[in-house]
C-alpha cells in the first residue's frame, strides 16, 4: 500500500478540522484498544476459567466470582466488572467509529482504509498499530511529517 509522501493542497483549507480530528481519533484509539484488552482477559476468565471479576462484593474490593447464568446465584452486592468493561467497550467503541468516520471523511479516504481502521476497535492490539499508521499517513499529507 503506498502513500503520498507529498503534502496533498486540497487537504489544506481544512487542516485545522483535519488535526482536531486525527487528535480524537488518537485518544479514542488508545482508550478503545485499552479496554479492548480488558474485554479479552474478562473474556478469557469468563469462558476459559468460569469467573466474573467481581468489585466491591462480599469477598472484598475486587475478586473473582463463578460465572453463573442464574442472577440469584451471583454475590448480592457489589458490580460484576465483567459486564461493566463489556459495556463501556461498546460504547467507547461507538465514540471511536465516529472518530474514524470523521478522519476518513475530512482526508477523502477509500472505503478499505475506513474498515481497517473500523477493526482496530475490535481486533485487539490493532488500535494501536492503526492509529499510529494512519498519523503518520494523515501527517505527510498535510505536509506536517
């Protein structure tokens, strides 16, 4: 895959969108991938090891509880962590597709770059890798590399 190394000049009237953007799209990248890798280890210990993380239960501040479809056989107090970090995944990750979609649509991008980018909010590690791609990408062509 190969990138222009040279400024794009239609890019520059909105350059300031363009880096405002690239900025969200980094900080929701990070924040994403982070509890992307949360949500593997809940995973992991969900349906490899039987437990939920639980927090702020009976058995103190955080411990791990056998996982049980039955809500009557769960700890009565505390939160199960495990569906918490399921669900700030989900809707972190909301917040990082629209800092895709906004990146992609302010550099005039194919539709491929959009769904690599779109992966990294579920492939784990990929966050990461993309977004420090897609930087230097954004960067060289608006002639800032």
């Amino acid at each position: 895959m190969s990138h222009p190394t040279q400024p794009n000049a239609a890019l520059a009237a909105q350059a300031p969108q363009i880096r405002t953007a690239l900025r969200y799209y980094a900080v929701t990248s990070y924040i994403t991938g982070s509890f992307l890798l949360l949500l593997v280890v809940e995973m992991v210990l969900r349906y490899g090891f039987g437990q939920f993380v639980w927090g702020g239960g009976p058995d103190g501040a955080l411990s791990l509880v056998v996982a049980a479809e039955d809500a009557s056989r769960l700890p009565a107090q505390g939160i199960n962590l495990s569906i918490t970090v399921l669900q700030v995944h989900g809707v972190l990750y909301m917040f990082y597709l629209f800092g895709d979609f906004r990146l992609w649509t302010l550099m005039r991008w194919n539709f491929k770059r959009f769904v690599i980018i779109a992966l990294g909010g579920i492939v784990p590690f990929l966050s990461f890798f993309t977004e420090r791609h897609y930087a230097k990408v954004v960067k060289a062509e608006l002639g800032d590399a």
